[in-house]
C-alpha cells in the first residue's frame, strides 16, 4: 500500500545546495521526487517555500527567471503549492576582517536574510500532521532550525519522516538534528537532477527555460 506523502522543499536551502553553479535549474520537483522516493510513496502535495528576489543591478535577470521557473512549475505541476516569505534588509555593524589605522575595527554594512518561509515550513508539516493529510511527510532542506517541528510530527503524531539533503558539492554535513528524526535519508545527487528536468516549453504555455540558464 502506497503512504500519502507530502513534500516540504526549503526552495532556498535546495537552490544553494543543488542547483546555483549548476545547468539544472529547470528542475521538475514532481520527477525528482518521484525518483528519490518510489513506487512505495503517493505524493499528494508538494509545498514549495521561497521569497521573491529583487534585481542587484539593471542587468540582473534573475528575478524574470525566478518568476518563470515559479510559473513554469505552478503549470506543470498541479500538486504543487507556493508558500512566500519575504527578504529583509538591516544595518549592522561587523567586525572588519583586516583592522588599520585606516581602517576601524567595526563597520557598518547592510545584511540581507530571508523571512518567513522556515516558519511558514514548520506550521505546514505541524498542521498537516494535525488534520493527518499525509503519512509521511519528506523535508527538502538541511536547516537544523526545523528539527522541533520534525519532533514534534514524529513523538506526538507518530508520523514518518524523510529527509532529502540538497548536497551536489558532497562538501556539506548533513543535520544531525534532523537526521535524529528521520526514518530514511537521501542525497540529491547530479544524476538525479540531470533525470528530472521540465519540458521546454511547458505543455499547452509558451514558458521556456531561460537560454543563459
């Protein structure tokens, strides 16, 4: 018997793990998913957490292209919802790495972060598990920020969980708080991506993948 599984994909901890330096941004979640877990899962959701970027120059296209992809998969994929945090720029003072006389120890420079979609992740899989919409529940991401959700899904709903590592550089370390609560674990690797693209265009749409992707 098939598990109802719903995938939560951290779009930001998937895009600087898997997907920055590589040609396989024109990623189909619902192929690559299905790859990974099998005929043993049914994939009802797949829930998808980002924040729309803002151009850092006039010729800066990553924002078209982050609103194509975004398109692109909301159209292919009719299990797919996006959830959307939001970017939020401060003024803080760090340590400057190479202090003179020139120079002042501290600087004040602006940092960027995004907010919102760890919070909106965590309330998702808590609440689905709560009105017992899936059986196991798959996290796309490596935050160990998420790990008292998983806690929570695993110890109070006796739900599943997967974890899918977005690793294509082999060089970072899987969570250990959330691998304490995960019953299966798997790693993103190239072959997989290379697999698991969309079509160009988009059936019945005149969306293509970006040609300087």
């Amino acid at each position: 018997m098939q598990k109802r599984t719903i995938v939560y994909v951290d779009g930001f901890n998937l895009y600087y793990g898997c997907l920055r330096h590589s040609p396989y941004k024109w990623l189909d979640l619902k192929a690559l998913f299905s790859i990974l877990l099998g005929e043993k899962h049914h994939i009802v959701e797949i829930k998808y957490f980002t924040a729309r970027i803002s151009a850092r120059s006039t010729a800066d296209k990553s924002p078209q292209r982050q609103k194509l992809y975004l398109l692109a998969l909301q159209k292919h994929i009719p299990e797919l919802t996006i959830y959307y945090g939001h970017f939020l720029t401060s003024k803080i003072k760090a340590k400057a790495c190479n202090p003179s006389d020139t120079m002042p120890k501290y600087v004040e420079v602006f940092k960027t972060e995004e907010k919102g979609s760890d919070v909106h992740l965590a309330l998702q899989i808590l609440n689905d598990a709560w009105l017992d919409r899936y059986d196991c529940a798959v996290l796309v991401s490596n935050d160990s920020d998420l790990a008292d959700a998983l806690h929570l899904v695993t110890h109070d709903h006796k739900k599943e969980i997967g974890l899918l590592v977005p690793d294509l550089s082999l060089t970072r370390r899987t969570s250990r708080e959330l691998q304490k609560y995960a019953h299966f674990t798997k790693h993103i690797r190239k072959s997989v991506l290379e697999n698991a693209q969309l079509p160009s265009p988009i059936l019945n749409t005149e969306l293509y993948k970006p040609l300087d992707w």
